[in-house]
C-alpha cells in the first residue's frame, strides 16, 4: 500500500491520448458540443484548481498542438509501442511518470485522465485529490458509480433468442432486497506515485472510491456514445441556467 500523503502532496495530471482511436476516428480532437474533446477536458482541470501541472501522453502531433494551445504540456512524444490498440493506462501512465522524473519532476500524486471525462466536474477532481491526501494507506482514489439494474437478476441471451439467469437463485428475489453493485466510471484515476510505479491494481482494498451519479457517467467509444454524451452536456447547461435565474 502507499507510503502516505498529506495535504501538501503535489500533484499533477496526466492526460493519455493517443491518435489511433478506431471506433470514432480521431476522437480526441474531435469538436464536442464546438471545442476539441481533449482541450474541454484540459479546461475542466485547470478549473478543479488542484493540478500543478497538466501533461499528455500523446504518439499524435495533431493532438499535441490542440493539447499545448488549451494550456496543457506536451514535455515528451509517446512511444509506438504504448499507443498501439492493446496498450492500457497504468503502463502509459508509468511512462510518463519515469520520463518525467529524468527531467527532474517526482510528483506525490498522479491523476490519469481520459480526454472523454467531458461528464466530470471539477468538484469531483478535488473532491478525489482530497480524499488521496487525507488517506495514507490509498493506492488510488476513483469514481464509481451504481448499476441501474441489479446484477443478481442479470439474463444470458443464447443463440436461438432464448434466456436464461445467471444466476438462478434469484429468480424470485426482489431487486430491493439485493445488494446494490457499482462500476468503475471510466473518467480518471488519481494514484500515488508508488502505486503507479509499482503497478499496484486499482480495484483492491486500498483503493478508495467516490460515488457519483448515473446521469454523469457516459464511456465515449461509438457516435451513439457522443451524441449521448453531447445531449447530457446541454441539459446540464440549462438546467445551470434556469438555476442561475432563480436565483
């Protein structure tokens, strides 16, 4: 587990985005709702005002020229071999924290975030570092969110179009009577230097969580996933404006 944080830790951010994105091409610059994807997410971390640096990982120079011009740091280019389809975060993610520390940069605390993260708010990013920092034996600190259906009753769809549970016990159960479950909301994960390094798993005893509401969880993998996530995004901002004018 980690050594121990305080509230002094310092803390950066890093940003992965590579170019290849298949299902939505190019989706890390892509315009969301007029602005590229990665630079409303650079926004939304300079507005949580807990960062002091905010970094891509990036193989894309398109993409690091939009990341720069939104007042992100690109101090490195990514390696071909962490920005192919099978690369995940954390290995990304250690990249960065050990190329970083040769130009002599050894954050406390690293938060991965995903350039799609366009549902966090930036009271969730502090909220998340806070709780880092007041945790000394956290690994990580991540946003979960609950499933909107129990997953006891969850069915299996067979080739002939037939059902079956998986798991039959509760059949009859009622879904109030069920222990609620929770998934990991796909936005950022904030995680000290050590764990990063030491390759430690988020989903452990020594991960902390910060539950947030459904509505503000959205993956952005297909055009139907954008358009969702656009849609959300624009009631939000009504909503804030009715709320503004009530007042």
């Amino acid at each position: 587990m980690s050594e121990g944080h305080q509230a002094g830790s310092r803390v950066i951010a890093v940003i992965p985005a590579r170019g290849g994105s298949k299902r939505v091409p190019r989706k890390n610059i892509r315009l969301f709702l007029g602005e590229p994807l990665i630079a409303r997410t650079v926004r939304l971390l300079q507005q949580s005002g807990v960062f002091s640096r905010i970094v891509v990982s990036t193989d894309d120079a398109e993409i690091a020229a939009v990341a720069v011009a939104a007042g992100a740091e690109v101090p490195f280019m990514r390696e071909a071999t962490l920005a192919n389809d099978h690369a995940s975060t954390a290995p990304v993610i250690r990249d960065a924290i050990e190329r970083l520390a040769t130009m002599g940069d050894t954050p406390d605390i690293v938060c991965a975030v995903y350039p799609a993260a366009v549902l966090a708010v930036p009271d969730d990013l502090r909220r998340a570092v806070a709780l880092m920092q007041e945790t000394a034996e956290a690994d990580y600190v991540i946003p979960v969110t609950s499933f909107g259906y129990p997953i006891q009753r969850a069915l299996r769809r067979h080739a002939d179009s037939s059902l079956s549970m998986f798991q039959p016990a509760h059949y009859e159960a009622r879904s109030q009577d069920l222990e609620p479950a929770y998934h990991d909301a796909g936005q950022y994960y904030v995680g000290a230097r050590a764990a990063w390094l030491s390759d430690r798993p988020f989903f452990s005893a020594h991960t902390r969580t910060l539950l947030i509401p459904r509505w503000r969880v959205q993956d952005i993998d297909t055009l139907d996933d954008w358009t969702r996530a656009e849609q959300i995004v624009r009631l939000q901002s009504l909503a804030d404006e009715v709320t503004d004018a009530s007042r």
